[in-house]
C-alpha cells in the first residue's frame, strides 16, 4: 500500500457527518476495495464551533483554499444549492480534483458546464446520491443500460411528497393535514417548498433524462405541477378506478418521423394499484425503467437519509479513488443526441375527469361532445345519479396535454355541468 | 473517429442473435457512447450450415483461432457450460483480449481462476448477464455498493422454477403438472434438471456472494434443494399463513465474534406475502439486497429472454470497449475478505412444519417438548381439532438448520404423530 488518498470534504451536516464516519469505521475494507487508503485532508464548513465531533485540526472555512491544496486528490460535496458550490467544483476540476456531488439542483441546472469542465480537466464527476438516495440508479443507467436505447423513465423520486400522498390515502385526510402531520414527523422540512411543489423532483428528472437519453436536460425543460392541489376527493377517486395517487417524475423519448424529443415532466398522477410503483410507500423512492431489450426494470431502495445518502456517495467514491490509482478517468456523460425537449402542451397525457352534472337526459352526450371537439377520445365513463345531480368520471385515452386542458377549461363554461370536482392525469392504464 | 474495436463472438443461440442484431441496428449509438465504432470479427459456431442469418465470412468452427487472432480486441461468450469456454476464455485472457460473458456455470466454479488471469493480463472480465437477465445487478454490487456493508442479498433468480411455483399457487397444482405446463409453454427446457433442482440458481447465488463479500464463494459452498419436493399442500400451507412459496437464493454475512463467515443456500421458502419479493410472479427476476449504510434496495425485470440478455451482455460491451478506448482496464474484483463458507447445518433458518396428529389432551405439549429438546423455540402454534384428528402448524423461531431438521426427524417417530404434511423453511418475518 502505498500513500493516502486525500479527500476534501465540503459540508458537514447530516449526511457528511455520515461520511466522515463511515470512512473511519470502513477504513480496512475501503483500503483493500480501492488499493490504497483514503484520508480526510479537511472539511469545509460555515461555522466550524457546531462541529464538535469533527477533529478541529480537519475543520476550515476556507473551502477553496481546500480544493486547491496540493495533497487533495478528491472533493467530496454535500453542501448543496448553487453558489458558492458551483465556482468551487469548477475550482477543483481546474486544479485536478475529481469530484463526488449529491448536489441534484447543481447538476441539473449546470450538469452540462460541469461535465466539460470535469473532462477537460481528465478527471471524474459522480453523483450516484443526487437522485433516489442509496438506490443504485444512475451507473445504471450510464453503464450497465449504456447498449440499450431507453424509452422511458417513471420515479417517485421524492420521499415527503410520497409520505404525504401515502397518509392522505391511509387517512382520508386533505393535503393541509398530511403535510402537518409530515413536518410533525420530520418528514417534512419547516419550508417545504422544495418537496411539496416538485423541484426536487423537477431537478432529478432532468438528470435522470439526460443520462437516460445521453441528451442535455437542465430543469427549466421540466414541466413541474407539486402536490398541493391534490385533494381528499381526488384520492377517493382513484381509489374508486383501482388507482392510487403518486407524484411521478416522468421522462419519455418521444419517437417521431420528423426527429425524436423528449418529453420530461413532473407531476401528481393516478396509478393502477397494480402498478410496481403503487405500492411504494412513506419515504421510500423507486424508478421504473422501460427500455428496448432490457425490458421493464425497476429500482427500488430509501431515497434520502444520512446513512443510505452516504452509501452512495461512499459508492462513488470507491470509483473515482480506483480511477485515480489506475491514473485514469472513468466514463464521461455523453449527450451527443441532443434531443429537443418537448413542450407539456404538445405531450401526450391521459386524464381523469370527476363532474358534478344535473342529471337531465343529454347531459353525457353534451359532455362527450366537448371532449370530441377538442379531438380527445374518452376511454371509460362511468355516472352515478344520485337525486337531480349526476357524477360523471371519466378517463380519456392519450391526447395532447393541450387538449386535455382545452376541454377541462370548456367544461367549467357548460350550463350542465355544476362543478370540476376532480382532475388528475392517468400514468400506466393500458 | 478511429479504426474500429473488433469483436470476437463465441455462439450464436438465442443471446448472441439478439448480440448480433443490436450491435447493427445500435451501431450509431454505441459508436457515440464508446468513441470508436464496434465491428463482429467473426462468430465461432460449432455447425455454420445452422446460421444462414450470419454473413458466411464471420462463421468459423476454430474458437480457439478466432479469440487469440491479433485483430480481435475484445470477446464475447454466449457458449455456456465449462469447457471448452473456460480454456478459450484463458486463452483470450493471455491474448490481451477483455471478455463479456454470460456464463453464470463457469463463473460459478472458475470465476476465482478467470478473475486472476484477467487481472494478470492488465484486461477485463464482466458478466452482467449472468445472473438476472438484464437487471442491472452484478454493477451496481460491484461498484455502487462499493463504500457499504452487505449484510443480505435474497433473491429469485431462476425464472423457471418462479413460473411453476406461480401457477402452482394459482391453480392449486401440483409440481408435476405445473411442472408439465411450463414445459409446454417454453418456460421450461426439456431437461429442467438445472432449474428445477436449483443447480441454476445455486450458480447465481455464488456470483453473487463473492461479490456483495468480497470473498471467493464457489456453487459447490452453495447449500441447494430445489422444488420438486414442493407440494400443493405447502402451497396452500404457505397461504393459511399469509405467505407463498418461492425458490430463494439466499447469501448472508453471518457476524460472529470468533469471525465472519458467509452462509450461501438455495431452497424453497415461504415468505409473507407483504414482502417486496412476494409479487414477483411468472418469468420475473428480483434481487433484495440489505446494507449496512443503503438499507433495503431491490432490483427487478426480466431475469432471461435473449434480448434482455442480450442488453446486459451489451452493457458490459460498452464497459470493456470504453476500458480499451482508455488503454486501462476497470475495477477487478476483490476477494481480499477470505471468509469461510458456513454449512448449512449451522447456519440459522426458521421452519414452518405442519403435522397430523391424534386430536388428545397431551399431544400439543409432547410435540413442544420435542422442539425444545433440540433447542429450537417456537414463534407461533395454532391447533385445528377435525373429529379425533387435528393439524397442528408450527412456524419456529431462529435456530441452526441442523437443530430443525433433527426435530423433524424426531416427530416423525412420534407415536401421536399421524404424519408430517409439510415442511418448509420460513423467510422474512419479523
């Protein structure tokens, strides 16, 4: 064995604390994995009085003065954001470094930028916990799916969203409820924004569909309705058509004569309970793959977490210490088909439609007319009358989202129809 | 764009048609994710009159000729079985060449041996496709999993015998009908010998133990009973419990402080039905894997099929061909762990045992004497009286294989004992 390889650590919170303990208790085993041992060279934090725990020979706030030191081999970040993380890693790949992130909003934002920048400099970029925690998802996809051509990519891929969703189907409860009792729990965080509204899950389908389609996709090419809007009623709905209610992040390779797109969109939708999703509960992540030869795979594991988001970022680390002992880098990100992405209007959806409608003779033929006019077809209707009042439910087959929309807002102008009392878009109905 | 990296394909059946066809229709993207194009060298079949597809140039009976020619940088086998593959897969070894393989047998018994002389010529040895079919799964233990401890991969890794079991399940079968079914159907090959006893996934279960332990496990460590001995009775035991009855590939990290050892074993289990492995039904693969830092991961899709093979194989092309394109060879596999195979008679099981006994006073208490004799507690009884006979059905706690099947023994020679109806080791509960 010969000299240490040295690590930066950048952040120390959760899950870098998690990091610096599994590489002391797994020094032995991590030595004879990699054939050289790893070793702390520092750790970049704020305020480095709330790191007790951390030797204070290790602790600097000078972040990039530690990327840039000499004996730094490799830079290991769970900071997060954007800035000042961003100018950090461009700093160590300038100065050699290779670099492990589980920095999702970085990479989707900037993954392009800091791709080139990493292979310019020959060394590596991993960021196997940016997405779906501990789940071995995106080697995967770079690697072991690299001989196949993939269709589609289905994630829960946030863990409070799913809680949530989870409890109000359990409970019966509104969304107001569920994510009281979230943040209660700590499933939740004090601003929940970044879960509840989807850019969380909006950020690693971005990754996720470049990977999968060797394509850039930054999160602005997301399309992102959260959960807010779910209600008690649209989840007893689904439960009435065999479904449950899950945010998806969505990822399609749109094939077309005149040039494929992909289609990347993150928003709450009505599963089958049959469906391999459906019954991933509370704060766990799956993916679902479809792809040309391989088929349907799926991926399932805890998607956050201090521990399970080390495991990963330890993962990686692994593969980037062997790749600097081999002097080598490994696979770069190739986005060499440069797939337009395609608008949510223009993208093919299905939806389900609760109406509240008087229950007159005619009533269903006007109904479907609007859905003929916008060039929607419906697959299954279903009224129930109850008294002067009927409930129309309704699931279209795949149409433009546009037009799905069209006829949604049409549908509240009609004289017949009392209310919208439930819309949702249908994933995985055959 | 450079000369192309050539290719040597060993057999030419279900897999390596599909290896064929893909490499030409994906010729453009494997170009793109490798960086240089990829190019058949030449295809050894043992009867070239039997392949009219293939271009008669690439045909060749010489093997040996083909993997050492100076032009072929990289090989292919999709043979199967020992020799003659384990000699040409050394010989393409001490030629330079790297090797995709999809031979879980030879893997099973040599892969020590292939993985030494792979590391000694500076070259590669993947086989993806071994195990699962196209579930990304040998990867992401080798790599992502990297940085944990693997306590526990389980999994159901032979398609054949999860198809009969299946249908036994649903019809209330038993295994020589279910058994002549899948014959009929495809799902089972002439001769089910492999499958049906288990010796398929005995092979499977060693691959995947050397690598979640970084330690040599060959099939003959491999504890194996296959499902032939599976009786409708067990079946419909197993769902009075709220379980179904699989065929596991179990390998565990057994701690103990005189050492670790592993216990690897193939058998038919019943598992609760709430558990991730329940629902995968038919020709489906999963593979449940705990860690120490990951926790619980589950992998799933096709486990056979040529082209989801045939994607797996693909991948690990890409893998190698980005390796030679670097001028290095990826991560070997380590086995630096060394640790002892435990027998199965010591390595702790659970039993679920239903008997036929003599509807008397006593006859409760005498039987639970005779667990407790052999040091083997019980978790749960439950007694159902029917005239002057009842059904006792037993599920054990934990205790060391032996001490249960001594038990067994024993309550066989019991005089209230009408009969033993069923015995099945019990997975997954809690």
């Amino acid at each position: 064995m010969s000299d240490p390889l040295k690590v930066a650590l950048l952040g120390c919170g959760t899950v870098g604390s998690a990091v610096l303990r599994l590489l002391e208790e797994q020094a032995g085993d991590l030595t004879a994995r990699i054939g050289r041992p790893v070793e702390v060279a520092g750790v970049a934090v704020r305020r480095p009085d709330r790191h007790p725990d951390v030797p204070a020979h290790l602790l600097t706030t000078d972040a990039h003065g530690l990327v840039t030191r000499d004996d730094v081999d490799l830079v290991v970040e769970v900071i997060g954001g954007i800035e000042p993380v961003r100018s950090l890693l461009l700093a160590a790949f300038e100065a050699g470094k290779s670099v492990v992130s589980a920095n999702k909003a970085l990479l989707a934002d900037d993954g392009v930028e800091l791709h080139a920048a990493a292979a310019k400099a020959g060394v590596d970029l991993y960021y196997e916990a940016a997405v779906a925690g501990a789940i071995p998802l995106l080697r995967p996809l770079r690697e072991s799916l690299a001989g196949d051509q993939l269709r589609r990519v289905v994630g829960i891929v946030n863990g409070t969203t799913n809680y949530i969703l989870s409890r109000m189907a359990e409970t019966g409860h509104g969304f107001t409820e569920a994510l009281a009792e979230a943040t209660e729990l700590g499933y939740a965080e004090a601003d929940p924004t970044a879960d509840v509204d989807g850019f969380d899950a909006a950020a690693k389908a971005a990754i996720l569909a470049s990977l999968a389609f060797h394509t850039p996709v930054s999160a602005t090419d997301v399309y992102r309705e959260g959960i807010s809007a779910v209600t008690a009623t649209d989840v007893a709905r689904a439960a009435e058509i065999g479904c449950t209610v899950k945010l998806l992040a969505i990822c399609e390779r749109v094939l077309a004569d005149g040039g494929d797109s992909v289609a990347v969109r993150v928003h709450p939708a009505m599963i089958p309970t049959t469906h391999p999703l459906a019954s991933v509960g509370g704060a766990f992540n799956a993916v679902f793959v479809e792809a040309e030869a391989a088929g349907q795979l799926m991926f399932y594991g805890q998607g956050a977490g201090g521990d399970a988001t080390a495991s990963a970022v330890l993962g990686d680390l692994v593969a980037v210490a062997r790749n600097r002992v081999a002097g080598v880098a490994g696979p770069g990100v190739t986005t060499y088909a440069g797939l337009p992405a395609r608008p949510i209007a223009e993208t093919p959806t299905r939806y389900h439609v609760s109406l509240d409608v008087a229950d007159k003779p005619g009533v269903l033929a006007t109904v479907a007319q609007e859905f003929a006019r916008h060039g929607v077809s419906i697959a299954t209707v279903r009224q129930d009358g109850h008294g002067d009042a009927a409930t129309l439910v309704i699931v279209t087959h795949s149409a433009p989202d546009a037009a799905l929309s069209a006829t949604v807002t049409a549908l509240r102008e009609m004289p017949a129809v009392r209310g919208v009392t439930s819309i949702l878009r249908v994933e995985g109905l055959s």
